[in-house]
C-alpha cells in the first residue's frame, strides 16, 4: 500500500542565517527566505522525465501566474540508492495554500488520497511534487522545507510574467536537514536513433 501521509511530524526548518534573494533580481514581490541546499557530493538519484512532462510542468507554472502552480509527479517506484528514478507523467493540483498564492502551495489531502487510489493497482504511484515560484529563483524555501518528506522528488519552476524556466529538482535528506540538488534530465525519443537523454539540471552545489 503507498504511504499517503509520513508517520512522524513534519520537519523543522533548519537553523541559522537564512539566504535572501535581493529585491532587485524579479519584480513586483519582495525578498523571500530561502533555506540552504547542501552542498555534499553524496550521490542522489537521477531523475528521467518523459517526454512530455516538462512542458506540462511549465505549461502548468505559466497558466496560473502569478500563484503559485503544484502537482503530482507520475513514476516508477525505486529502491533506496538506486541511481534513477523515471517521471512518466505531471498531474495537476488545486492550490489550497490559505496565504498568498503567489508565496506557497498546499495540497489537500483528498487529493492525495484521490490520486493514490487510483495509481493503487498500477505499477506507478506519486514519487513527488511539482510547483512553481512566481518571481522567484527555482530553489526550496523555508516553507517548501516544512511540507517536504525525504524520498519524494520535488521539482520547482521559476516563472515570470514573461518567461519560464529554468526547472530544477531537490530531495530532502533524511535528517531533514537540508535538500539535496539532483541531475534532472530529459528523455526524448527519435525515431533514427531511439531513446536519449537531455540534461534539464545539473546539480548544481551551493
């Protein structure tokens, strides 16, 4: 049965002199804290993207700007250190953040409910979420750290009035200290030479 909610309390943010991003880089909001992505070379998993899923994701970001976009990521199971994990699809969710659209995400927990029973007999289940930062860089902030579960990936999209992009991904470590950046990549499927991947993300230590 896939775990719809983690058994322990949500974790706490980490301590220290949070980062801020100046007022000057997008306009219109201002600075938001951010929490600080760890810099260890301890290899996290990769994660393939269908085709596909990547215009869906920043598809979703730029039709709902200025609030912020979420959903769930469609995938394959994997086992603990494995060195990939595969995206087939992005669906979308409601935002039910009960502040500022534009400023965080919430998912209600029907929704999760909903979209597990139906993945319940497949092979694929939620393996993460997706989301956007209106006029923000694409990198966890504080409260992005206090909803996330270590395991699942989370891709986050910078979107503008004017432009979209780039889509980087996370994870959160275990001792919920900090995330961790990870390769993000895009696999695309040509008919004369079959299946090959494009580097979305690098990771990319801070």
């Amino acid at each position: 049965m896939n775990r719809v909610f983690p058994p322990d309390p949500p974790p706490v943010i980490r301590e220290g002199a949070p980062e801020s991003f100046p007022s000057s880089q997008f306009s219109g909001r201002p600075p938001v804290a951010a929490v600080r992505v760890s810099s260890s070379t301890d290899p996290a998993w990769d994660v393939v993207l269908d085709e596909g899923v990547l215009p869906q994701i920043e598809g979703h970001a730029r039709g709902t700007y200025p609030a912020e976009s979420c959903g769930f990521l469609i995938g394959l199971g994997h086992e603990p250190r494995a060195s990939r994990r595969r995206v087939v699809a992005a669906e979308p969710a409601s935002n039910r953040f009960g502040g500022d659209l534009g400023r965080g995400f919430a998912i209600a927990p029907a929704e999760f409910r909903e979209i597990e029973f139906r993945l319940r007999n497949g092979v694929h289940q939620v393996v993460g979420i997706y989301h956007s930062h209106p006029d923000r860089p694409a990198d966890p902030s504080g409260l992005d750290q206090v909803q996330a579960w270590p395991w699942y990936t989370y891709l986050i999209t910078a979107v503008t009035v004017d432009s979209v992009g780039p889509t980087r991904g996370f994870e959160l470590a275990e001792d919920r200290g900090a995330f961790r950046p990870l390769d993000v990549r895009v696999q695309e499927i040509r008919a004369s030479d079959g299946e090959t991947t494009q580097t979305l993300c690098a990771k990319q230590p801070t």
